[in-house]
C-alpha cells in the first residue's frame, strides 16, 4: 500500500478525537493502584530511578559535578528528580552541554554503548550551540521547534533528543505550548496499535499499515512529535478528570505506558 498522507491524517484526528476507551482508563486506573507498580509515581515522576557505571563515563565532557564521582564510583543512580536540578544547575550556569550529558545518562543506564555515543554527539563541531539554541527554542517557539533543531545531530536520534527535550522543559520556567515529553520505540508501538484498533473500529483495513508507517519504531518526524504531545496531554488531561488519584503529569502517562500498563490489541 502506498503512503497516504492524508490517511495518516485521518487516523490522527480520530485518536485525537476518541482518546482512551473505557477499558483503558481502568488499566491505568490499576496501575497506578499497585503499590508495585504506579503507586509511587501518584505525586509525579520524580523517584524513577535508573541505574548507570559512573566509570564507564570517564571519557565525556563535561561532567555533571551533581552525579556520581566517576575516578570512586562503578555504580551509582539518578533519578528523574536528580536529572531535572542537574539540568537547573547546569542551565542557571550557562552550560547547557553539561545538561545534556545528564539527561542521557539517565537516558542509557547501564547500556555500554551510551557514553561512545555521547561523547560522539557532543565532538561533533558546533554540537553545544544546537543544543543551546535548542533549549533557547524551547521557550521562545516550542517543542517542535526545539526537535527540529536537535535532530540535525547526527547520532542523537529523536528517543535521546527527547530526553534531553523533557528534562529542559521540567528544569525550564516556562516553555512554549505543551512541556516535552519522552518518545521512543516502545511508546511508539502502542500508539501503533492504538491507532491500528481505532481504524479498525470504523472499518479502516488501511489503518495497520498507515500505523505502522506513521508510528515506526525510529525517525520520527518533528510533525510525529506534535502528534504524539497533543494526544499524551489529552488523555492526561482525560485520566485526571476520569480518575480521582490520576495525578495532572502527562509524564505519568508516558511512564504508564512505557511498563506496559496498558496494551491496546
């Protein structure tokens, strides 16, 4: 089948239009109920925690005095909460590469290959002005603006420059239209499936593979970002008005969606 935009557009309204069944709402509602699971984030997502080899970062520059001592330390961890006052301090500094380097040690964890990758995004010349200028974007024009920007990078795929793109607009005052949000693979799929089953509701045989196409697992275009920041803050917006715990951070949303809390087949 050949790519249609105006299908994808079509699919799009409909998710923007419809936003979560009932039987959603309840999955969540039960996720964030488990004390094993959603009840910790019932305040926001400051305690997700992961965690990352201090030592394996000794090569990338420069180094964010708020974590872990790389020379005395082989395993620490940071939180979401820790990322955002590293990234305030380093902002408050004027150094927004530190910043970044932060937010993609969260990003990566305890994946070897985070700190090559890093270091690779940050030699490349001129790489901490995009990455100034894009938090300057973020407040002046938006998070689309900001993606577009960031994503001229080469190596820093949209799953890492959305990271970075969260945690500035959390550490942030105040940014342009809606506050980023994280995007990657294993969000994607479930909107991939989320907006195969809508279609098919309304006899769309067409809508898997526009699905598929629109909400693939890389590469996502900054229209893909608008997209999915507009649908994750409305249903965030719906949870809070249908749940009465659900807290008002579409940030939960994403969280939730990314343990599986929700599988829409």
């Amino acid at each position: 089948m050949r790519f249609d935009q105006s299908l994808a557009d079509e699919l799009d309204a409909m998710m923007l239009e419809q936003l979560l069944p009932g039987d959603a709402i309840e999955s969540l509602g039960r996720w964030l109920a488990d004390p094993e699971k959603g009840w910790q984030y019932t305040d926001g997502t400051g305690p997700h925690t992961i965690p990352y080899s201090p030592s394996s970062w000794m090569a990338v520059a420069p180094w964010p005095t708020t974590l872990a001592d790389r020379a005395a330390a082989n395993s620490a961890s940071v939180s979401r909460a820790d990322v955002v006052a590293t990234v305030r301090a380093a902002q408050q500094s004027g150094s927004w590469a530190t910043a970044f380097v932060a937010t993609q040690v969260w990003g990566y964890g305890v994946n070897g290959y985070g700190p090559y990758r890093t270091g690779q995004v940050l030699a490349q010349p001129g790489a901490e002005a995009v990455i100034t200028e894009a938090a300057s974007l973020l407040v002046d024009e938006g998070a689309i603006a900001a993606y577009e920007k960031l994503h001229t990078l080469d190596g820093l795929g949209p799953a890492f420059l959305t990271k970075f793109l969260y945690f500035a607009g959390l550490a942030l005052p105040e940014v342009r239209g809606p506050r980023p949000l994280i995007l990657d693979s294993v969000l994607a799929r479930v909107l991939r499936r989320h907006a195969t089953k809508i279609g098919r509701t309304v006899g769309y045989e067409w809508s898997e593979a526009i699905a598929r196409r629109i909400w693939r697992d890389s590469n996502w275009t900054s229209h893909r970002y608008d997209v999915y920041l507009r649908w994750m803050h409305a249903v965030s917006d719906q949870l809070a008005a249908e749940l009465i715990d659900w807290p008002p951070a579409p940030d939960v949303l994403e969280v939730a969606l990314f343990s599986a809390a929700w599988d829409p087949v």
